[in-house]
C-alpha cells in the first residue's frame, strides 16, 4: 500500500514500464526550472484528474525523497503500490538526478523574492556508516523552513553537508547585501 500523500504515484502503473524514465526525467525536468511534462503526452494513459494527481504526486516525492536525502530504502517505502520493476526505475531515475534536483531546491529556497521566512528549525547531526563506524564522520544540517508566499505556508526541508550549507549560507549573505542596498 502506497503512502497516502503520495496515493497519486499507484496510478504509475498505467504507464508502460519503458516509458516511465521518460515521464520521470520529464517531472525533474520540471522541478529543476526546464520544460514539464505535457498532459497531451499522457492523456492516452491517465484522464485530466488522474495526470494532476500523478503529476503533483510524482514531484513530490522526488523533491521530498531528495530534500530529506531519504536513503533508496526509505523512499521504496512510499512506493510500495507499484511492483518492484516500477520501484527499481523510478529509484535510477530520482538518484541520477539527485545532485541536479538538490541545487534546484536550494536555487527555489534562495531565490523566493515574493516569499518571505515564517519560521525555520535546524538540526546537526553526524553521519556515520555502520561497517566503518570510526572511518566515517560527516556532519549533516538539517533545515526546515516555512516559507509564506500568497498567505499559503510552504514547507521546505534540506538536509546539506558542510559544503553546500557553506553555498547556501553564501548565498544568503549576498542576498543580504543587495537587499540592503535597496533600502
């Protein structure tokens, strides 16, 4: 049983297995500011309602799974409605793509200009692999942030190494500049 916020990504199965990384590069495609997917592509396959629940379904998931830096395993969780063929597909796709899909999401988070932060958490955390357990450290963050945009609160959760958290804190400072010139 698939997860409920995430019902949509069951109705996969009506499209060809081959077709699938197609559909999938299509939806990153997306998330990382190129072209969508067309309905008119798909409407063979799925009916309006059931490509918008797919569609908001499948994206979703990607920038959670990738958001989150959700392990494979976690994230075949959620797609326990399809078989493990479907699964397998749609895990390659979302992990070729991770790199691309992560620099979306912070790109989305920095540059929110009609957006403002209603509230953030953070966490650190140390990463450690279970066979290497003394080899192995590397802190994580953990940011959550509630972004308000058109009085709708937008949740968006990031888990960085030191690198990228070092880009995003960059990123911010410069943000900060200009605002500051234009006041």
């Amino acid at each position: 049983m698939e997860s409920p916020e995430f019902a949509g990504l069951g109705l996969l199965i009506k499209l060809p297995l081959e077709k699938c990384p197609q559909f999938f590069h299509k939806v990153i495609d997306g998330i990382c500011g190129q072209a969508h997917p067309r309905f008119q592509d798909y409407s063979s396959v799925w009916s309006l309602s059931e490509w918008l629940q797919v569609l908001q379904d499948t994206e979703s998931f990607i920038t959670a799974t990738v958001g989150k830096d959700e392990p494979a395993e976690k994230s075949g969780i959620q797609l326990n409605g399809l078989n493990q063929e479907y699964q397998e597909t749609i895990l390659k796709c979302v992990r070729s793509r991770r790199p691309e899909i992560k620099a979306a999401l912070v790109q989305k988070v920095c540059s929110m200009s009609s957006a403002y932060l209603q509230d953030f958490d953070w966490q650190l955390k140390l990463a450690m692999s279970s066979d290497k357990l003394s080899t192995l450290q590397m802190p994580l963050v953990n940011l959550d942030l509630d972004l308000v945009k058109d009085g709708r609160i937008d949740p968006v959760s990031i888990e960085m190494n030191k690198e990228e958290l070092q880009n995003l804190i960059s990123s911010l400072e410069a943000a900060n500049k200009v605002v500051l010139q234009l006041k």
